[in-house]
C-alpha cells in the first residue's frame, strides 16, 4: 500500500511539473518586451505622463520623443499643444498575480524633451520612480509612490506628492515648490529653493551643501531635519520650532538667529524630532 501511494504521489507529482512548464511556456508570449520609438516634430506646451509600473526618465534633446520597452501596453496621443503617453496592463494578461518566470518587472518609458522650458509637465506613477536630468519646466506637477529623482534641472513651479517614496534633488533649482510626503525621506543637494515647502508625516529631511541664500518652510511630524550650508549664509533668518526634540545651530555665522537682514526665512518645525543647522 505504502509504495502504491508513493508511486502515484510521483506520478502527480511528474505530471504537475510537466503540466505548469507547458503552461509557463505556452503562456510566455504574453510578457515578451515591446517596445516603441518615435520622434515628434511638434512643439508640445503640455506633456502629461502615466504609468502603472514603468520607471520614467525626463532627458533633454533636440526633438520631442518617446521610447518605452516592456511587457504592458503604451497609448501615445498628440493633439494640438498637447502630448499624453499612457501605460495599461497588457488586457490578454488578465489582473491576477504574475507566477510566470517569463514575466519581467523591469519596464522604461524615456521622454525627449527639447531645451526650453515645458509649459506644463505632469508624471504619475503607480509603483515606478521618475528621473528628471537636465530639464527646465515652468509648471510640474509629480505624483509617485516609489523614488523621485531630479539633477541638474530647473523648475519655476513644482508639485510633489508621494504616499511613499523617497524624494532626491541635486544641483537643481526650485524657484517655487511644494513637496509632499506621507512616508519617506526628502534629500535635497547643492541647490536653490525659493518659497518652497517641504511637509513630511514621518521621515526625515537632509538638506547638504546648499547654496548661500534659500527661502524654505519644512514640516515634520515624526523625524528630524538636517541643514547644512556649502557657502557663508546670506540675509537669512532661522525659525527653528522643534516640538519634542532639540534645535542646534552650529553655524557660527548666525548671530541670534541670523545673518543680515531677513529677505530669506528658513522655517523649520517638528513635533517628534530635532532641527540642526550647521
């Protein structure tokens, strides 16, 4: 009886080896890469991205362009003024849970955009990060809840909101911004934020090497905040409100708080964490 059992248990268990390798194979198809390519000799105003897993990547070129490899569809529209690129789930693939070996996580969708200023640039992404180099735009608004990265870029007016992510800016300038986290950590690098507010729920916000003269309000609920000035501070006044924690002011420049007049305000509170300024 004993080996009976064990003979049919490795019958079932051949013939369900077999069985799931014909279907993985015969279900491959389905997350085989597609790609796009194509170059607009348009002039956009508005660019309007969104996508469910793909990572985005802003670049600067001669002419409007846009190159997507993955396993999801792609919906590129132009009318007028206006761009919009779109990323669905491949509808034969259906919404269950991905066990294919064959499927691949990894998806890009690159846009091209030329050197002057975007009038209007919105990017979502439900899982994917989004990378700006390099890119000038006059109103931007960023909706993602993996990572957001920006170097080297320019923005007049920005928007960001995460439920949770982590948000990274570096040698860039944010002449008017408003930075929202739920979960996360803000890290902005060597560069220039005027009338910019950076809100955090629980996190913490790393500001390192930055510029002589910012104009900056920041908020955290549960976490601490971290300033580190590159250059001597100019005409700036400090409004350090920690709640439950410590303020330090390290930077023997400041005298009472200040330094020149107080055409700049850096304004920083927590309720569960401490404020350095070095």
């Amino acid at each position: 009886m004993k080996k009976l059992f064990i003979s049919g248990l490795v019958i079932f268990i051949s013939f369900f080896i077999g069985g799931t390798i014909t279907w993985f194979t015969f279900d491959k198809h389905k997350y085989e890469n597609q790609s796009y390519h194509k170059t607009f000799n348009s002039r956009f105003e508005h660019v309007s991205i969104n996508t469910v897993t793909s990572n985005i990547r802003f670049i600067p070129g001669k002419k409007f362009a846009v190159h997507f490899r993955g396993d999801n569809d792609v919906y590129v529209s132009n009318k007028g003024k206006t761009l919009k690129v779109t990323e669905k789930r491949a509808t034969d693939r259906g919404y269950g849970l991905n066990f294919n070996p064959f499927h691949k996580n990894k998806k890009s969708l690159t846009i091209v955009l030329p050197d002057n200023k975007i009038k209007y640039l919105t990017a979502e992404s439900v899982i994917g990060t989004i990378h700006f180099n390099n890119i000038k735009s006059q109103n931007t608004s960023i909706l993602s809840n993996s990572m957001f990265q920006v170097k080297n870029s320019h923005f007049d007016n920005l928007n960001y909101e995460s439920s949770n992510g982590t948000a990274n800016i570096q040698d860039s300038v944010i002449k008017k911004g408003n930075l929202k986290l739920d979960n996360g950590d803000i890290t902005v690098k060597n560069s220039k934020c005027n009338n910019s507010t950076f809100l955090i729920d629980k996190g913490n916000i790393l500001m390192k090497n930055m510029k002589s003269s910012n104009d900056i309000k920041a908020s955290i609920k549960k976490g601490d905040v971290d300033y580190h000035f590159d250059e001597k501070p100019r005409n700036t006044l400090l409004k350090l409100h920690p709640g439950h924690g410590s303020k330090s002011i390290k930077n023997k420049n400041f005298k009472n708080g200040k330094v020149g007049n107080s055409k700049n305000i850096l304004e920083f509170y927590t309720v569960d964490g401490d404020i350095t300024v070095s």
